[in-house]
C-alpha cells in the first residue's frame, strides 16, 4: 500500500515530538511496525527530538500573541492620541506612540497584577477550606478584608509614598478622612525631621 507524503510527514511529526515508541505511533496511525520502521530508517526520524522545542512552545506563542496584540493596540491607541489632538493642530505621532505605550504598559501591568492577585486569593482560599486550623481560616478572611477595601480604595495600608507637591486637588477630594490625616501626619513628620 503506498501512503501519501504528507501522511507519512504526519507521522514523522508525530513521532518526532512525542514520546510515544514507533510501536504506539504505528498503532495510532494504522500502520504496520515493519512500514514505521522503515520510515525512521529511511527518513533519520529521532523519536522525541523536539522535546525542548515542545517545552518551550507555549511561552513562544504566549510571547508572539503579545507582541501582536501589544502592536495591534498601539496602533488603535495612537489613532485614539491623535484624534485627541488634532482640535489643537499639534498632531504628533512620535509622541502619540511614546504615550500609547506607556498607557498600554500600565494597562498590561495592572491586568497581570490583577491576575496574580486573583491566583493568590485563590490558593488562600484552597488553604482556607482544607484546614482544619482556625488561623489559616482568620488569614482567609484577612484576605478577603483586604482585598474588598483595596477594590474601594479604602485599604488603611496603602501608603503615599510620592511627592506631596504633586498631589492634585482631586487626589485629595478622592482620598478618605484616615488618608487625609495621615497624609497631614507623614507632611508634618516630614517638616520636623
């Protein structure tokens, strides 16, 4: 029986970047050990040779998926930068691109932490409803304590640690009445020592 080249490309493929024996290949393929072994011979088929390749792939295609997505949206971005100038008539689209990667990095940034902190909260939890001491349960409920006044900006933990002459007015209207004295605290601190 003759096999088609791009079948027995298939094959070697298969053979090459898994680690099934030429026996299990041939079986899922359908065709005889004799045939398979042939083809290794003939073809110089290393069973497994791409494995490193194979490991490595996932992080390649996540990296070239981000590049692509990351170039897609800067370019969306940069449009959205100039049309926001161009009632000024200083359209600049060196500048459009430097400020479209800086949103789109922090933007990048904060969907990654947002999803590391998901992932924590979420092994917390695992701990939390697996054991059996009430202190692992306390720091579940931290957790979610924390985590809700973070979501609300109320998180008494967070500390300003930027400059005071930068904070604008609307930064001060946004803050609570702790942050406020606090912040009133750290200025007066700050001029005694």
């Amino acid at each position: 029986m003759a096999y088609a080249p791009e079948f027995i490309e298939k094959v070697g493929i298969y053979f090459e970047t898994h680690d099934d024996s030429a026996k299990e290949v041939a079986e899922t393929h359908g065709v005889s050990r004799s045939i398979m072994y042939g083809w290794i011979e003939k073809y110089g088929w290393i069973q497994n040779k791409y494995q490193g390749v194979r490991r490595s792939a996932g992080g390649l295609i996540d990296e070239a998926a981000m590049r692509a997505v990351r170039e897609g949206a800067v370019d969306a971005v940069v449009g959205e930068v100039m049309e926001a100038d161009a009632h000024t008539g200083h359209v600049d689209k060196d500048r459009a691109k430097k400020i479209a990667g800086g949103l789109i990095r922090e933007v990048l940034t904060l969907d990654q932490l947002n999803l590391d902190a998901s992932q924590a909260l979420a092994n917390a939890r695992e701990i939390a409803i697996t054991s059996t001491k009430l202190n692992d349960q306390r720091i579940w409920l931290d957790c979610v304590k924390t985590g809700k006044e973070i979501i609300f900006g109320k998180n008494p933990d967070m500390v300003f640690l930027g400059d005071f002459s930068k904070i604008t007015d609307v930064d001060i209207a946004n803050m609570s009445q702790e942050e406020l004295l606090r912040l009133a605290k750290m200025h007066e601190d700050k001029k005694e020592g």
